[in-house]
C-alpha cells in the first residue's frame, strides 16, 4: 500500500497570493459592518490540472472580538475544474446596538482531500484569511508630525487603516506617489520626503492633507 503524505499549507495572506493550488483575490477585508458596506466577492482560481473541491467556511480568530456570528459565507462548497475561476461571497452584517470597535474572524477555503491511490503524496491545502470589521464611525484620524526632512504618521482611528500616501512638491505642486500604507491602531511609521511639501493621504475614499 502506498503511503500517503498530508501536508497542511496554512497562509495568512496579507497581499495578493499565487501559490502552485490556488489563486485568490483580494486578500483582506477591512469594512464597517453595521451598515450594507460588509459585503465582498473573492476570486479564487485553480491553477492545477485536476479538479478539486473546496470548503468555504469562517472561524473565531482565537479570544479576539467575533464577527463570525453576523457573517455568511456563500457557497459553502466550490468545485473548481483545472483552470477554472469563480467566486466565494461574504456577507457580514451585525446589529446596530453593539460596542463600537473592530471585531475579527478568518475565512477558511480548505481542500476537500480526495483518495487517490495513484499518487504517493497528497497536498490538502487550507487557506486562512484572516479578516476584521468595525461598528460604529471610526472614521479615519492621522497625526502627522513633520521633522526636517521625514514625516512621522500615527494611525489614531481605533481601527486598522489601508491608504496611499501622496506627496506634493512645494516647487512645482507636483503630486507624486509615495507608497501604499497598512496601520494598525496607535501604529506610527515614518517617511522621508523633501522639506516643506505636504502630504495627501487617501483613506476609504476620503483625501487628507497635511
């Protein structure tokens, strides 16, 4: 009898990923969920050239405030034929009267193994997205703190922030791109730019100057 080897790929993704089973995007999911706004479709793709069977399902991320319970998953289950992409919808929608804060939970896509007595090695692949909401309006707050030529920003929202940093010269009033930024609460990074330009920081479609 050939001997079977489970190897468990588990990925906390955080950009957009590509490894040898399969293709998903986007990557993250950081939305207020107490209003319609919960709502995203991931595309995931099967690079093999064998069919596969995926579970799609959420699960706590360890003590951290839930949002499991409010959310959806659909489909449950996905068959994906060599080559073929199609979609996983999430839907989180949680009660008004709940603490205003980020609350957490991973989204699994996990293979379905199958027995397959041609082959010595089989490769289960468990997908783990980990992914965050909040209640409430935390909108976005930076301080941002100009010292000689570098920039200090400070994430002061109560919740995690995706943005692009823009600067703008004060010679030309050029605005050029800087970098794409990922804070966490009361995380602070800093930036070297030129002396007396400004930045604009765009977050959740919202522009901030400084």
């Amino acid at each position: 009898m050939k001997r079977q080897i489970q190897v468990l790929l588990l990925l906390l993704l955080i950009n957009s990923i590509s490894f040898g089973y399969l293709n998903i995007y986007p990557t993250f999911f950081d939305k207020r969920i107490d209003t319609n706004d919960g709502y995203v479709e991931y595309n995931i793709f099967n690079k093999t050239s064998e069919e596969i069977l995926y579970r799609c399902y959420l699960e706590n991320d360890g003590n951290k405030p839930s949002l499991v319970q409010w959310g959806e998953v659909y489909p449950k289950s996905i068959r994906l034929k060599p080559k073929e992409s199609k979609k996983i919808k999430l839907n989180i929608i949680a009660p008004k009267n709940k603490e205003s804060k980020e609350y957490f939970g991973v989204l699994i896509i996990k293979e379905i193994l199958k027995n397959n007595v041609n082959s010595k090695i089989n490769l289960m692949t468990e997908l783990k997205l980990k992914i965050r909401g909040y209640i409430g309006e935390l909108k976005p707050k930076l301080k941002v703190s100009e010292k000689e030529s570098e920039f200090e920003i400070i994430n002061l929202s109560k919740r995690r922030i995706r943005g692009e940093v823009f600067f703008k010269d004060k010679k030309n009033n050029e605005l050029n791109f800087v970098r794409k930024i990922v804070l966490e609460d009361q995380e602070k990074i800093n930036l070297n730019c030129e002396k007396g330009g400004k930045l604009q920081i765009l977050i959740d479609g919202e522009n901030m100057e400084f």
